[in-house]
C-alpha cells in the first residue's frame, strides 16, 4: 500500500493484528480508520521506510516510499507545528497527521517525515517558548 492508502494500510494492519491479540491489548495499536493519529505504527513504518544512512532509521522497507509517509504526531511535534504555523487544527487527530504532512510536503515531496526528529526535539525541549505566528 502506498501514498493515499497508507492511511488504509494501516487500518487494514491493525485489523489484522487485533484479530489475533486479547482484547486488553488493543490500545496499544491506535485506530486510525477511528481518527487516531496512530503516532506509534507511523513511527514504526518512519523507521522501516527512511534510509539508515542518517544514524535514525533502518531503511529495511524498500516496496515504501518516504514520499508516502506521516509525520507521526504526538504532543510535541504537534505543539511546534502549530507555533511554526504547519498546520492549525486545535485536535490531534488523523486530520491533523495530515494537514502537517501535507506542510511538510511542500518543504520535501520527496521525505517530508525527515523533520520529526527536529520538531520533535524542539517540542521536548524544556524551556522552548515560541511566539504565537512561529518564529
């Protein structure tokens, strides 16, 4: 599955997983299909998919293409985004994995994931307070 269907896929995977797991483990895999940003199976397949030249990722998935993946969206990246004004969205929710990967897009079609781990470290950084309209 690729581009517009990972969204899908990913459904698709989780599905197919909580079929064979108890009950009790089913929020460990988020819903994406429900709205979820599914911050943990975007990070796995942001891994899997990105080259391991960068020291990150392992870049053992070839069939994927960096151009198709989501920026896996959690508090932090979702705060730094917001105050650099990639995305407006008030909820973290698929929506806005989309709305901030499409942001990022136009900064690289090609890896527009490649800037998760800087978002994120700002976003976790203690002291870091942005002006509201971004830098």
């Amino acid at each position: 599955t690729t581009g517009a269907n990972l969204r899908d896929g990913i459904a698709v995977f989780r599905n197919q997983m909580i079929s064979q797991m108890p009950p009790r483990t089913l929020k460990h895999l988020s819903n994406v299909a429900a709205g979820s940003t599914g911050k943990r199976l975007n990070m796995f397949l942001r891994w899997m998919v990105r080259p391991a030249a960068g020291g990150v990722d392992f870049g053992l998935w070839t069939r994927l293409s960096t151009r198709d993946l989501y920026l896996p969206l959690d508090v932090h990246t979702a705060r730094v985004g917001r105050s650099l004004e990639l995305f407006s969205r008030k909820q973290n929710d698929w929506k806005a994995v989309e709305e901030i990967t499409s942001a990022l897009r136009l900064l690289d079609k090609d890896d527009p994931v490649k800037y998760d781990f800087a978002l994120f470290g700002m976003g976790i950084e203690a002291h870091l307070t942005l002006p509201k309209g971004g830098l």
